[in-house]
C-alpha cells in the first residue's frame, strides 16, 4: 500500500522491506515508521515529489505603509519545509554587497544586493531630498579606501554640525563612494574617487556643498539636486549608482535610514496554475488586472521567469494610485 506524506512516497508492508539503492549504490532504506498493527514502514526520497507552496511576498517601499508611494511584488514557488522557509526569509533581506562566495552565489548575491538597495532609496527618500556628487582636486585625491571612508565621515559630520547650528534635525543618508584602479591587461581605465550621496534634510543646496571641506580647505567639487522621480519610483538613479559591477563599491548608510517593510507573506493567494496562467497569458503586463489584484496600486513593471524546478516567478514593480478629488483630477 503505497500513498504520499511532505517529501517521501511512504511504503506499509508488513514484511521487511528488500534493500533499496540509488545510482550510487547508497542505501535509501529508513528507519521502521509506526508501532501499530504490527505494520513497519519506510521512506524513500522522492527528489521530485517535494512538498511546495506558492508564495506572495511584498516590499514596500515608504516610511509607512500609508505613506509608502511604491512597492514590489514576488510571486513564486517555494519549499515548504521549515529549512526552505528559513532559506526564502534570509535571501529576502538582502545579502551585503559582492560578498565574498563562490563565483555562482557571488553572482546571485550581488544582483540581490542591487535589488536590496533600489528597495532601500525607495523607502527612505523621494522628490524632496537631495543628491549630492562629491569628487575631489587633483591634490585631494585620496591614496586609499580608508582616506575616502573618512572623508565621507567628515562631510557628514559637518552636515550634523550645521543642522544643529540651524535647529534642524539630523540628516539622514546613503553614501556610495566608487572608484577603479586601471588595469591595461583587463581593458579596465582608472576611475577617480567619487561619492554619491543621498541625503533627507533641512539645509539648503548652497550650506550642503560647503560642508565638502578638510580642516577648512574645499576637497573639490560637490554639486547638490534635487531628487528626480520617475513613476513614483528612484530605480532609475538607485541602479545608476550601482552601475559597472566590476568597479569597485562600497556604500554605507546612517542609523536612521530604515528597511524596506515586509509584511507577512501570502502562501494561499495563487496556485502554481493561477501563477503559470498568468505569467504566460495576457494578463502579465495588463495594469488594469493588477488593479484588480492591488486595489490603490498601478502598474509600472512586471516580468515572469521560469525556473527549470520550481517553475514560473512573477515580480511586480507598483506605484501608488494618485488621489483623486471629487472633479475627477488627482491632487
């Protein structure tokens, strides 16, 4: 009598059961299941038959959830066993950036990372916050990492200086500081260091550039802009910043810049069917079916992916719905 429980195809016999072997001649019996009727049973693994859930997880992107003008959607399959979910919760939250792992996981860790940090700008700032390039003069150049990470360090604390000086809060930011040694043999050119910042605070334009100095002296030049969205999003300029992976990155981040919101994600919205059906229909790029799907929510982006084991994957990329007033128009 043969019938299926999680991950193994369960066998009741009331004899011992023959010796059963893989490929590579390893023994596949299992321990005697069960202690009633007299009946044993044993597991076979069944690499095919592993136990699966359909998972809708969702990034928002705000400072609330009331407040937060984008978000995105991932819709795939999943193991259900307690080690697939505890592996699904740690690749949500975003590994650092080009850790250090073998050359496939580096590559996948690294595309999470830039995933992450798009989530992480579109939670933390919007239209009016600033972003700032820092460069330095031939004569400032720093000689290492460790001089730039300081001088970074520097202008913020200058920037905290003087919102204290003007009775602001203390400035939030993101700091991307890149550069490039130039390597001929791989075609590589020198890149300079730069930095990027993106900042959330009351100064001005003019009082931020100042605040680029060491001991007093300008480092260089440092140009600040107002924050430019595009479909309620800063993708745009979130992978810009992220641009040429075989550059050298290092990005940091101050204490009150917060993670995207995650809430508890939807194992019983879609089916493997439901998830199939879309992603290879129409509906995929229709904004008026995921209207229906997200009340509030309009489409900007989606893409559908398929994976030999797991099979189709859904990413939803949404923006908020604009209020509108009582003559139709949106505010």
């Amino acid at each position: 009598m043969r019938w299926r429980t999680g991950s193994y195809e369960v066998i009741k016999t009331r004899h011992s059961p023959p010796k059963k072997t893989n490929s590579k001649g390893a023994d596949l019996r299992r321990k005697p299941e069960g202690e009633g009727g007299g009946r044993q049973g044993y597991r076979i693994p069944k690499e095919d038959n592993v136990r699966a859930i359909q998972r809708e997880r969702r990034f928002v992107c705000g400072r609330s959830r009331q407040s937060a003008m984008y978000q995105e959607v991932e819709i795939y399959t999943c193991s259900a066993d307690p080690a697939g979910r505890r592996r699904d919760r740690e690749m949500s939250e975003g590994p650092p950036f080009r850790g250090k792992n073998p050359e496939t996981w580096e590559k996948h860790n690294a595309a999470a990372a830039r995933k992450f940090f798009v989530r992480l700008v579109n939670t933390n700032f919007g239209q009016d916050d600033l972003h700032t390039t820092l460069t330095y003069a031939d004569e400032t150049l720093p000689g290492d990492d460790r001089q730039a990470e300081r001088d970074v360090s520097n202008f913020l604390r200058h920037l905290r200086a003087e919102c204290k000086k003007q009775g602001f809060d203390p400035p939030e930011a993101i700091i991307v500081t890149e550069h490039q040694d130039e390597d001929p043999a791989q075609g590589k050119k020198a890149v300079r260091y730069h930095h990027h910042v993106l900042l959330r605070c009351d100064l001005g334009r003019d009082d931020v550039e100042r605040c680029w100095h060491r001991k007093g002296e300008s480092l260089g030049y440092a140009n600040c802009d107002r924050l430019k969205l595009d479909k309620s999003s800063l993708e745009a300029l979130a992978s810009y910043l992220m641009k040429s992976p075989n550059r050298k990155h290092r990005w940091r981040r101050t204490r009150g810049i917060r993670d995207p919101i995650r809430p508890r994600p939807n194992d019983s919205r879609y089916t493997r069917r439901a998830i199939q059906r879309i992603a290879t229909g129409p509906d995929l790029h229709s904004p008026e079916f995921w209207a229906r799907k997200y009340p509030g929510w309009e489409l900007n982006e989606a893409e559908a992916n398929y994976n030999d084991f797991w099979g189709w994957s859904i990413t939803l990329k949404l923006r908020r719905r604009p209020e509108r007033g009582k003559d139709g128009r949106g505010h």
